[in-house]
C-alpha cells in the first residue's frame, strides 16, 4: 500500500516539475525578440557613455537590441528630419529644444509623454515638462539642466581689490567694471561670442518689459524703441572699454578662446552651467554668480532649464521596448551612473540623487545649480529662431564694430526683418 502511494506521488511530482519547466522554457520563448533604434549627437565621450547605457540596458533586456547611431552635430538634424519625414526614423533620439519652431505645425511625429503607458516621468517637474512642451504636447523627456552664469576672474578682482558680493544689477555691473578700470586701465570689462553679448541683451529686453523675449504667439515681447535703447548701452559700453572690442571677438567660438581672456585681463564672461568645468583650467581663480538683473524685474530673461531631451518617435513599432529604454537611461540607478552627466545635471531627480550619492556631482556644479535656481523666473522666449539670433548677432555688430551705425538704425532693420521670420512660426 505504501509503495504504491508513493509511487505515484512521485509521478505525479515528476508531472508536475516537467510541466514547469516546460512553462519556464515556453515564457522565455514567449519574450519576443525585437530591436530599437537610438539616434544622437555629442561628443567621444557622450558615445561612450550613452553606448556603454545601451549595452547595459540589452544585458538586463536580452531580448531587446538597441541599434546606436550616433555622430558629431554636423548634418544631425538634417538627417533626423529626413528620416522622421519619411516615416524611417529612430524609435528615441536626442533633440534641441530650439528646433521646435520647426515644428509648430506638425507635432504629430513625436510621441506625447505623458500619454505613454509605463513611462515613469514621476522624476520630472511640471517646470521641466514646460520646456519639452510643443503646442500643449509634452514631446520630449527634458535632460540636462542648463542656465547662463556670469564667470569672473577672482584673481583680478582680488589684486585690484574689487568685491563681488551678492547678484549684480546692470548698473553694480557696469559700476563695478568701472572701478577695475579706474585702477588698471588695461583691464577689460568683459569678453565673449557673439551668442554671449547676445543672451545679456535678450535679458535685459525680458526684464525691462516683464514679457517673454518671444510670445507664444510668435510676437516679440519688446518694441522697436526698447530694442534701441538696449542697442545704445550696449554701444557705449563697447566704445568704453566695458565690453571686448567686436573686431577681437567677432568669430570667438568661445570665450575662452579669448587671449585677453586667457592671459588674465578680462574681468567677467558668462558660461552655460554645463560648461563650468571648462573655466576651472585656468592659471587664476574663477568665481561664479549670477546675471545682471535689474530691481524689481518680474522675469530675470535668463536662459534657464534643459536644452535637450529625448523624444519617443510616435510611430515606433515596439513602444514597450522604447518604455524600458527611456525608464532605464533616466530612472534606473545604472542608467543615471552610466549617462552620469553627458547631457547635463540630469533635471529628472531619481537620476540626480543618484549622482550625488555616488560623488558624481562637484561641488562648484552644485554652486552653479543653486545660482540657476535663484534666477528661474520661468521660460525666457518661447522660440528662439536661428535666423532671428542671426539678425540679433548683426545688430550688435553694426552698433559694436568701427564705422558703427547708430542704435535707432540698427534696431529699424533687426525689428523689420525679425519680424518677418516671426510669421512663419504663427
């Protein structure tokens, strides 16, 4: 009775752990094997990192392959739009957010985020998601903080005994020039490109009028008057030795490929937040503060948040796949340390508090972080059109190189022709 009993205990036991590892070995069979394309552009160790992300994703989703296709950023956009156009574009990809003007009218190729099923974006903040917003569609998940500082030579300041305390306002700024100049005549006030006597302007305008450099409605928040008045104290302090003379600084492709800049002889410059590090290579010290602002203004003008994000393309064949991608490049602790900060001080805070546990975060980073913070005053323009910075660029030539024209002239031709431009995103 006994043996009987137990054997066919034991068939059945055999049974059943034969049915479980056929159900075992037919789930994995079930996960099906698919394949996802990635685009981006950046530099050798952007790829790196990103590619190194990828690998790592495809070791805890072997099922799922992602297909990299990365290049440095000549020709990126042209060939992303291509692609999109034709209906043959990567499932995600990196993009700026300064083309979106490019698609006021056909938001339709991107994916709305926040609509994704299984998308964690619990991370972001609404004010990030503003940034990444096309037409009321969140297109995009915002990457990397950014914002515009003012940088300055320490060391100079120091010797000539000039204190930096507390945030500027145009005037303490310019007072503050002034007094260095009293004391060393050959001191230079302050030096950059042309986006870096560009983005000051643009933020002076925004915090003169309260208005947004560029309305939703594609309409300039700044008349033609405002604008001439910017352009004259731009002009005198070009013709004073408050700013770097044009005709040295012209076709910089960065501040600090300035020479006065780099032998020690400029006071202030501004710099992207995500570019600090660069500025920590000198022979002398640098401090960090924030831009000019003038009393009372409702909006600081600044250019403050993400400048990048990652957009899910809307007709993706496997959006699963793409939802496990983005959710392990942005929220998983492995992801976060192997992007680390490629693309910026990550704006999603899972990512962020990863970063800082593991020591990937400075502290002059987190200095700068804290001065953007203090400056946010909410989105400086609402488009940023190639051809109107073009036309921005040319006016302060006209006023800031010799042979000048004067303010009133200048800021006639930018007005008309910027405009222009300004319909076609309406």
């Amino acid at each position: 009775m006994f043996n009987k009993s137990s054997t066919g205990r034991s068939t059945f036991a055999k049974i059943v752990a034969i049915a479980m590892l056929c159900f075992a070995v037919g789930g994995a069979f079930a996960q099906k094997q698919t394949t996802i394309r990635m685009a981006w552009w950046g530099g050798e160790t952007r790829h790196k990192a990103t590619v190194a992300a990828a690998e790592a994703f495809m070791k805890k989703y072997p099922n799922i392959t992602v297909k990299t296709e990365y290049q440095g950023w000549e020709g990126y956009y042209d060939k992303l739009i291509t692609q999109l156009a034709a209906g043959t574009g990567p499932d995600i990809f990196q993009f700026a957010i300064a083309w979106f003007g490019d698609f006021q009218k056909n938001p339709e190729m991107f994916a709305d985020i926040k609509k994704v099923p299984g998308l964690d974006i619990g991370g972001w903040t609404q004010t990030s998601f503003d940034y990444s917003t096309l037409v009321g569609k969140t297109i995009g998940l915002p990457l990397g903080a950014n914002g515009r500082i003012l940088v300055y030579n320490k060391t100079l300041a120091d010797k000539l005994g000039i204190k930096i305390d507390g945030y500027l306002t145009w005037e303490t700024f310019a007072k503050t020039i002034k007094e260095a100049r009293a004391k060393d005549p050959s001191v230079i006030g302050y030096s950059g490109t042309m986006d870096q006597y560009g983005y000051p302007l643009i933020s002076w305008l925004v915090q003169k009028t309260g208005k947004p450099y560029i309305s939703a409605g594609a309409e300039f928040g700044f008349t033609e008057k405002d604008f001439a008045e910017g352009l004259e104290m731009f002009k005198g302090w070009f013709a004073d030795g408050t700013f770097q003379t044009l005709e040295k600084t012209v076709l910089l492709k960065a501040s600090w490929s300035d020479p006065d800049w780099l032998n020690g002889k400029v006071l202030f410059s501004e710099t992207p937040v995500t570019q600090i590090t660069q500025h920590l290579k000198y022979k002398y010290e640098v401090g960090f503060t924030r831009y000019p602002v003038i009393a009372g203004a409702k909006l600081t003008g600044v250019e403050i948040g993400p400048n990048l994000m990652f957009c899910v393309n809307a007709k993706t064949k496997d959006m699963d796949a793409v939802v496990k991608l983005a959710n392990f490049l942005n929220t998983d602790p492995e992801g976060a340390k192997l992007m680390a900060l490629e693309r910026g001080v990550p704006t999603n805070k899972q990512a962020y508090d990863v970063l800082v546990k593991n020591g990937m975060i400075d502290n002059v980073t987190k200095i700068a972080m804290k001065l953007i913070d203090d400056t946010d005053t909410g989105k400086f323009s609402y488009f940023d059109p190639v051809e109107v910075r073009d036309l921005l660029h040319t006016a302060l030539q006209q006023v800031g190189l010799k042979g000048n024209v004067s303010a009133d002239a200048a800021a006639k031709e930018f007005y008309t022709k910027a405009s222009k431009v300004l319909k076609n995103f309406k």
